[in-house]
C-alpha cells in the first residue's frame, strides 16, 4: 500500500489505525495508507487513539498533504500493555529455554486478558530447545483451559497450526524479550522482516528489538500486532477481591462452605479440594496463592 500524501479534493473515510509514530496516525483505508493527525479535541476529552482504532478520517483541500482524524469509531476492547484495540486474539509467547520460562508472568499475561475479555493462545517456542519443559507448560496449561500451541523456528512444519490460528483475525504477539516473537512472524509472513534480537548472555534475557506498536497485514487474511518484549507486568484493576475471577479454572468449582471464598485458608473450599485431587494444577495454584498474599498484604502485583 502506498502512502498517500496528495489528494486533491475533501475526502471522507473510515479507516484503521495500523501505527502511531512521531506524533503521525498511520491508517488504512481502500487499500492504501493515509497520513494522519489526531485532533486537538481527542486530547480536550481524554481520548487516545490506538493502534487496531477504527476511526473516521477527513482530507480537505486546504492541508491535503495529511488526513485529520475526526472520531475514533466504539471499541470492543482495549489493552494497556501492548496498547491496542480490537485485537480478537493474545498470543503469549514464551520459549521452553533461552530464555528460561517464568510461569507467573505466563499467568499475569492470562489475567489481564481475562480482565479485557480478550481471547488467550499460549504458544511455546523454541521447542527444540528443551522438549521436556514444553510438554510440561502444556499440560498446565490445557488443564486450566487454555489452548496451546507448541512451536520452533528450527522446525517449519511445526508453524503450521500457529498460522492457521490467525487467518482473518486481529492477533496482537506479546510475550519478554529473546522468545522469539518476530522471528516467529517472519517465517509466517515473509514480507515482514521484522527486527529480531539475540539473547544476552550476562542476563539471559533477549534485547528489546520492536520499539512501537504496528499492524502488519497478513496474506492469509488478519492483522497482527509485533510489540516490545518486557519482562514485567503490572496489574492495576486486580484486587484480592477479583483475582480468584481470572483464575478461570477455579470457576468451575463453587461448591465451597463460603459464598465468598478466596480459595485461600477457609475450610471446605472446593478449589483447594481440586488441587489435592490434581483436577487443578498444583502449579497454577501456587501461582495464585503467590500474588493473592502480594494483594493481601497491601502490595501490587
């Protein structure tokens, strides 16, 4: 799509937002990308515009070098962390090795898309790396709910399911540094050659590689968004009171003693039942426990 500058008469549209960079909104509309300013009154209202926006776009004859954003169109979500609206899908990517996976961020990533209703696909790369552990996500995972693919650049083949997960869909990739994220979409659309990062040594981390958050097309049909790997994730709207909601396994099970249970030190919980019974994994359950005491004691997880 080519970017489009000069138009030589007032043009109405409704478009995508597919980047935001250097204060420009970059948008798609009729197979071609406009140039784009926000206007002032987004900022009066507190409004600001993502990248996966629908939004209504004007062009007149007295600035036709760039288009004005007029209204960003109703969301049907929207993220913090990666900033992006609309997304039908989370990929959380985490690799069996190199870097080595941390299990409660996997979680936190879980509970922030349980939070915005977004749908969650864990995909565990770099298999080749270390089988064993890959194999073992996996079935914590699926136990709790979750489906979960199973993925490595060293094996084409294995992409396979991946991609057909992210025809016609709008799939943001999140996930730390160094699992592999671009590397990922790169073999799954050539086109892209996205920026991708090695490990370092010293910390066994990856080094940031994607520095803003943009919507690549697809040839199979969707969207996807590459954003930065961090390491973090902070969880602002979940309380001590609702944590136990984004813990969807445990609500399949509200036989407890307490209407009110916390699933935590009261007697006959049920979920603490389903635990010693392995119908709950024991390791999502220490999972929950760890941020439920960080929440209880007056902390932020």
């Amino acid at each position: 799509m080519a970017l489009r500058r000069l138009i030589l008469e007032t043009d109405n549209r409704t478009g995508l937002i597919i980047k935001i960079l250097g204060g420009f909104y970059y948008v798609t509309s009729d197979d071609e990308t406009l140039e784009c300013r926000a206007r002032g009154l987004f900022r009066k209202n507190q409004i600001t515009p993502l990248v996966g926006d629908y939004c209504k776009v004007r062009i007149t004859k007295e600035d036709s070098t760039v288009g004005y954003i007029e209204e960003i169109l109703p969301r049907k979500n929207e993220l913090l962390r990666p900033p992006v609206a609309n997304v039908d899908q989370i990929i959380i990517v985490f690799s069996s090795k190199n870097p080595k996976p941390n299990v409660r961020l996997i979680d936190k990533f879980l509970i922030q898309n349980e939070y915005y209703g977004v749908n969650s696909i864990i995909c565990i790369n770099k298999m080749d790396l270390d089988w064993e552990e890959g194999e073992r996500l996996k079935s914590i995972y699926e136990k709790a709910g979750y489906e979960v693919v199973l993925t490595s650049s060293a094996e084409i083949d294995s992409l396979s399911i991946l991609k057909d997960k992210l025809i016609n869909k709008i799939s943001a990739f999140a996930g730390p540094s160094g699992v592999g994220k671009s590397t990922l979409l790169n073999l799954i659309e050539k086109s892209l050659s996205l920026k991708t990062g090695e490990i370092s040594e010293k910390l066994n981390r990856g080094k940031h590689t994607t520095r803003h958050v943009e919507l690549f097309k697809l040839s199979i049909g969707g969207w996807v968004v590459d954003t930065a790997g961090f390491s973090s994730l902070d969880l602002e709207n979940v309380t001590k009171s609702n944590l136990k909601d984004y813990f969807i396994e445990f609500n399949l099970y509200d036989d407890c003693r307490f209407s009110d249970c916390h699933h935590y030190r009261e007697p006959g919980c049920q979920v603490k039942e389903m635990v010693n019974t392995q119908a709950i994994s024991p390791e999502r359950y220490a999972s929950y426990l760890e941020l439920y005491e960080i929440l209880l004691s007056g902390g932020k997880i």
